[in-house]
C-alpha cells in the first residue's frame, strides 16, 4: 500500500433519489488527496431476502428519512476503514461487512455501507488516474459494452398497476454498437407511444424508469402494442429487435393461496397456468428474456419454468437477491439461467462482484441493473463495462437518472474508439431465437 491511498475521511449527507426519496451520498478521502464520491439508488419493489435499508421514521420525509444511516457512514463506517488502503476493494468491504455485524446489514445500513463501498471505489481509481471501468476490471480483461435492456411500457410497482407485468423492455439484439443499439431502443420507444396513442391511451404518464405507463385492458395488450411498435420503427421482430419482460411476479403471488392474481385480467392462475401462459407468450412474440417469471421462494416451479421455457433467457431478481448462496441454490436446482445484480440488494461491490463471477463461472449470463429509485450518479455503467456482465437494465431513454447511465457508457464507448467492444446478442443466456 501506498501511504497516499490510505483511506482518511468519509463524509456523507442525505441526499434525493429519482422518486424524491431520501438516500445516502458519501464522499471517501484519501491521504494522497484523491477523493471519490456515491449516492445509491433504493428499490420499489424489494424483495425479501435483500439488504436491508435504514430508514429513520418518524415525520420526516414520511420516515423515508436517512439521517441516521448518514451518521452511521460518517462515524461507525468512516472509523472501520480509516487507514485501510483503498484499492484493496475486498478489505474494505469485509471492514465494513463486520462492522455493521448483521447479515442484511440491517444495524447500520445497507444503505449506508453501500455508499461508502462504491466511494471507495471511485477514490481508489481516482488515485491510480484510472477510469473506473479498467480499475474495477481486475486482470488482463478488456472492458466489454453491454447490450441493453430498454424500458418501454410498465406496469406494477412501477407505473401505479396500470397492468400487473411490472417492465415491458426492447432488447436491441441486431445492433453491432452500443450507441446503435440506442438508438434502435429510442425509435422503438417513439414508435410504441404513436400505437399507444392511436389506440386511445394516454402516454404522458412516464412510469418510474422513464417507461410508458398506460391503464391498458391486459398484460397480453401491453405485449401487442410493444411488437406493434417495434414494427412501426422499420425494425424485424426478432431479428433486430427483441422482447424482455420483468414479470416481477412476487408482487402478486398470495402465499397464502399459491396463486398469482393478475388485476389486469380478472384471474387468479398457479405457478404452472402462469409459467403455461408466458410459454404461450413466447410462441406469439419475440420474447428473448423473461426477469421473475414465478414469486421468489417457489423454488421447485423455478425449475419447471426453466424445463419448460429453456429457449429462453430466464432472469431472477427476486429469486437471487444478488446473494451467493442462493445463486449456488439456483445453479444446482437449475432454477434460471440469467442473475441480475444489484449491488444495493447486498450492500458492498466485493460481494456483487462476487455474484458476477460466480454466476459466470457456471455458464450463467449477468444483467447489471439499476433501481427505480436511482440518483444521476453513472458508476453503474463503469461497473458494467469493467465487470463484463454482457447486458445492463438501467430504465427507459428518458428521465436524467437513466440517461447519466446511457450517457456514460456512449462517453466510455467514444473514449475507446476502435477498440470498443459490444456484448451483442451473444450476451443473452441462451441465445435465444425469438418469434
């Protein structure tokens, strides 16, 4: 170690997200005098085995308030790194792992430990006149550009439970570039407002990640206008523009009951109706990924989705929480073969990381992802790139929370000119043959 990389200070203070929310931003300091700075994003629709935020209650803010998780980044936390050298990301982070003393991270903060962890990370690279992107990349990897995943209508948590389906994404699977897949992405999202539009609905409502956000009559007529639009945008379904869906279906599983209550449709359908019924999906539309198709703990029908629907990218959020142990679970019951990771739901960079390489080194494809309640921070697209997860979900081409993300991988893109590389539809677990 460097005595210049020798972490000094944490300062830290409350800060908004995109829903107007409180969160914690946090600014690391080094003996050298490098400095990085963080603010972390928060989730809607949280599952129950993630970190667990610190929220103050209270009157303030409705008890969405962080000042405490802010004091605790700036005392507790600040004291567990003081002197540890910063571009040692894995001592840091189990510093503030034992620090906090909690599996969730739930006494002092996910949160909180977040924001430090990433500004470590910021400050380390700052210090080695690195861009993020090759400081996080470990080794002789090259940075990789991932294919996104774009937000055009939503529903659920997200959009007021227009429809029940939280995401209706485009999956840009013909583009050779970032920067064209894009675009491809924000000519399908005009072209779906137009047939939106023309059907009768109104598309000034923008959902929390930027997405439309229509009272539709079904989920299926979410589906319909979404290829309607891709065809409309001069594009071949399938071949140059593909279908993902977040399901998010612990939102409306009753386990009580076993079932899944779909609001939109006036139903109430098991695991094995829904897995039928989005197997049917596939077989109409060009559907490539399919994001927590069934509730988070139904890990036997896990598995029979992913035998029923093997053509297809099958995604769990929910049911993985970017947790080590339960993506080793989901590999040996073969319950998905795609992990999102979310470096929120498990509190520092070493273990998210950790989630990468692990899902990885089984074969499985990595979708990076951000939270409908992000900040205007970018370091998630420096993630991406430097950890080579293949796809990125960040949200819609709109709302400045999601374009700092696409504004700073075309930035990372333009920087490495011919030597950029772009993940491309092979990043797709399987590669999926849609229509």
């Amino acid at each position: 170690m460097s005595s210049g990389s020798a972490i000094q200070d944490v300062f830290a203070w409350e800060a908004l997200d995109s829903r107007g929310t409180p969160t914690v931003a946090a600014q690391v300091s080094l003996a050298g005098g490098a400095e990085g700075t963080a603010i972390v994003p928060s989730g809607a629709s949280t599952g129950a085995h993630e970190a667990r935020e610190l929220r103050d209650g209270g009157e303030r803010y409705g008890g969405r308030g962080v000042r405490e998780a802010v004091a605790n980044a700036a005392g507790e936390l600040a004291d567990a790194v003081r002197g540890l050298d910063a571009e040692d990301q894995a001592a840091v982070d189990a510093a503030l792992r034992a620090c906090d003393g909690h599996p969730a991270l739930a006494r002092l903060g996910a949160n909180a430990v977040l924001a430090v962890s990433v500004a470590t990370a910021r400050a380390a690279a700052t210090a080695a006149a690195a861009p993020l992107y090759r400081f996080v990349a470990g080794g002789d990897e090259k940075p990789l550009l991932p294919m996104p995943m774009v937000n055009i209508i939503s529903g659920g948590a997200h959009a007021g439970r227009g429809v029940d389906v939280q995401d209706f994404l485009v999956v840009p699977v013909g583009a050779t570039s970032f920067r064209e897949a894009l675009e491809v992405a924000w000519r399908v999202r005009a072209a779906t407002a137009q047939v939106v539009e023309a059907a009768g609905h109104r598309v000034a409502l923008v959902a929390d990640e930027g997405g439309l956000g229509p009272v539709l009559p079904s989920n299926r007529a979410a589906l319909e206008f979404l290829a309607a639009g891709i065809e409309r945008a001069g594009y071949q379904a399938g071949t140059d523009a593909a279908i993902a869906i977040d399901v998010a279906a612990t939102q409306f599983f009753s386990p009580s009951t076993g079932e899944y209550h779909l609001a939109a449709d006036d139903r109430r359908v098991s695991a094995l109706e829904l897995v039928a019924e989005m197997a049917s999906w596939c077989k109409e539309f060009p559907i490539v990924s399919i994001e927590d198709i069934l509730a988070e703990d139904e890990w036997s029908h896990w598995s029979e989705a992913s035998r029923e629907l093997s053509g297809i990218q099958l995604l769990g959020d929910d049911l993985f929480c970017t947790d080590v142990r339960r993506v080793e679970r989901g590999i040996a019951e073969r319950a998905a073969n795609a992990v999102l990771v979310k470096p929120n739901q498990t509190g520092t960079l070493s273990d998210a990381r950790a989630v990468v390489d692990l899902a990885r080194g089984a074969g499985m494809a990595t979708v990076l992802s951000a939270r409908s309640g992000e900040t205007e921070d970018d370091w998630l697209a420096d993630l991406a790139v430097g950890w080579r997860t293949g796809q990125i979900k960040v949200g819609s081409t709109m709302r400045s929370e999601r374009t700092a993300k696409w504004n700073r991988l075309l930035g990372i893109e333009a920087r490495l000119g011919s030597d950029a590389a772009f993940a491309g539809r092979a990043a797709l677990a399987p590669i999926a043959t849609a229509g």
